[in-house]
C-alpha cells in the first residue's frame, strides 16, 4: 500500500497550503482562534476549552469527557501542547448553509419547547448553544487542516443526528453537514466528500440533509435496532445485527470502504470514530473491544490517506457513567491517527 509521503511530498503539501490560503481568503484561511506553526510536522489536533458546559446532576449525557481526551492524550506523551488548533466559535452565516433560520434563531435565544428539548436530551441554556457552536467549529477547523495537511482530528464532533430545523439524540448542530456543505462551496471546483460514520447509530440527520446532493456520499454502518427508531437512507447502510464482535465488524467494513473510494473518489473524507460500537458502551448493542476500536480507526484512516485523500476525524458517540475510562476509548482515534500519520511518513 502506498503511503502518504509517497503521494504528499513535501513541495506538493506546500502547493496544497497555498491553495487553501487563496481559496479562504474571503474570510480567514482557517476557522482557528489559535494555530500552531504551518512548519510544525506533528498530527494537528483540534481542541477548544468551551467544548464543555454544565448540564443537570447526573445528565445521561457525558459531558466532562471533551477534555480529558485531550488530558490523556497529553499525560500519555501522544501528542504534545504544541499540536493543539484552537476552533473558532461557528457564526450563524456559517451554520445556516445547513440550519434554518427560524431554528438558529430559536435555538440562539432559547426559544425551545418542552417537547424540543426531550427530543434533543438536553434543556436548553446559553452555555449548551456555545459549546455546540465551537464543537461545530472545531470540525470545520478540522476540515480545513485537514486538507493542508492530510489528516487532523479533533477531541469532540459527530452530531449526526440534527436536522435541519430541528436536533435529536444529544445533537443540536449537524457539524459534520455543516464542515460539508462549507467546503464545498468555498472550491473553486464543488468538493466531493465522502462521510464515513462508523457510530453505532445511524447518520439520520446527515442521510436526509445530503439524500439530493451528489457530491456527497453519505456512509453509515450501523447496528440495526439501535436509535433512531424511524432511519433514513444514506447513499450506503450497512445495518449491523445485535452483538457483532471485531472480525466481522472489521470484514464489513473492508468489504465497502476501498469501493467507495474507487468508485466516488471523493476529495475530503469526514469520519465519525464513534466509539459506542463497544461492548461496554451503554448505548451501543455491539461487541467491539478497544483492540477492534484502534483497528478500525487505523484500518479507516490509513485506507483513505494512502490513496492521497485528506480525512478530518471526529470522536462521535461514547456513552458511560465513567468518564476517564470513556475518555481514554475516544483517544483511541487520536492514537491511531497518531501510528498512522508515523508510518506514512505525514
């Protein structure tokens, strides 16, 4: 298998940057409160303090998780300070490529029901807007790297389960819709993307924001009987059965995944690394171990980049009441990421 460096050298990477710089000229170059140096030759790492809010004791949800990703990741000699890309916090110009303005304008100022906030998990408050704000754009930040440098990932993202005018499932903005539909329309060319999501549960939200847009390929694997009850379709679905271990988890995804790379030849891959495919997760209804976890995202990323085609990470979904113990299964993509961006000479 050919490696990135064989692909990337460093002349044409400097080309790609110089790209990018006029194509985002407009705005910023990057969505980035805070870069690290454009020479730096560590995996990027996208990280913002304000991924956090205060929820209600013992919210299902496990929001103090975000940043002991990045806790571990740093204590474990993985990656170091100076890797870290800081989001900007997403505008609404830049959410309402995907959102409706009457929702951004409810959800900005708390106009949200009862009845809204049950089918999201969580009550609505100012902090809850920020964070989903600087998660979304940390994906979008995430993106734009990405495409300079190969590959980045960030400590957060996957909020598949949003719609346009509405969120579900512990999902408010649809960030990976979002970092999308952005780049595509800041190309000279319209981008196509590819969006691998390997959480346990189905990309409903973005299936039925991109089911009429060509450039975009939605690809969800998924466990059939799990949340959201009512799926939509993807351009791919693989509906996985209650309990499937390692082997075949990682066959299903061998069997699709070089296919869609031959045949759609996508220019950006967007991945959703949930980790609730694992046996532990509380949610999840598979049986994947941190081993499959780490060969799956190893298998993933090495199969795009090695094909010269830049992927932008996010962790997805993760579920426990342990949040060091779920921090560290989320690292498990940023570790991978890690081996990968080595052995292919990045």
């Amino acid at each position: 298998m050919m490696c990135i460096k064989q692909i990337f050298s460093r002349t044409h990477r400097l080309k790609v940057g110089q790209v990018l710089e006029a194509a985002f000229t407009s705005s910023r170059c990057f969505h980035g409160e805070q870069q690290v140096s454009r020479e730096s030759s560590a995996l990027p790492i996208i990280h913002h303090s304000r991924y956090v809010c205060d929820l209600p004791p013992n919210h299902r949800f496990p929001m103090g998780k975000f940043p002991r990703v990045l806790h571990f990741l740093i204590k474990d000699q993985v990656i170091t300070e100076e890797q870290v890309w800081v989001p900007e916090i997403a505008s609404k110009e830049l959410l309402s490529c995907v959102h409706t303005e009457e929702y951004l304008n409810d959800f900005f100022i708390g106009k949200i029901n009862e009845q809204e906030q049950r089918r999201t998990g969580f009550p609505w408050s100012e902090g809850i807007v920020r964070r989903c704000r600087y998660e979304t754009g940390g994906t979008v930040l995430a993106a734009e790297v990405a495409l300079q440098r190969g590959l980045a990932c960030s400590t957060a993202g996957g909020t598949h389960h949003a719609f346009p005018s509405y969120g579900s499932g512990y999902c408010l903005l649809n960030d990976l819709a979002v970092a999308a539909k952005y780049l595509m329309g800041v190309s000279s060319h319209k981008r196509k993307i590819l969006i691998v999501d390997l959480d346990v549960h189905q990309g409903d939200g973005t299936a039925f924001i991109f089911k009429e847009e060509p450039c975009v390929f939605t690809f969800s694997v998924h466990c059939g009987k799990n949340f959201p009850l009512r799926k939509q379709q993807s351009d791919l679905d693989i509906s996985l059965d209650d309990g499937m271990e390692d082997n075949e988890y990682l066959s299903t995804v061998e069997t699709h995944l070089p296919l869609l790379l031959e045949t759609f030849r996508p220019d950006l891959v967007l991945y959703d690394a949930g980790v609730d495919p694992h046996w532990e997760d509380e949610l999840g209804r598979l049986r994947l171990t941190d081993q499959g976890l780490y060969q799956r995202d190893l298998y993933v990323m090495k199969t795009v980049v090695s094909r010269g085609v830049p992927v932008a990470a996010v962790i997805g979904g993760g579920y426990s009441r342990d949040n060091d113990k779920l921090a560290l299964r989320h690292s498990i993509l940023h570790r991978a990421a890690t081996q990968v961006w080595r052995d292919c000479g990045m």
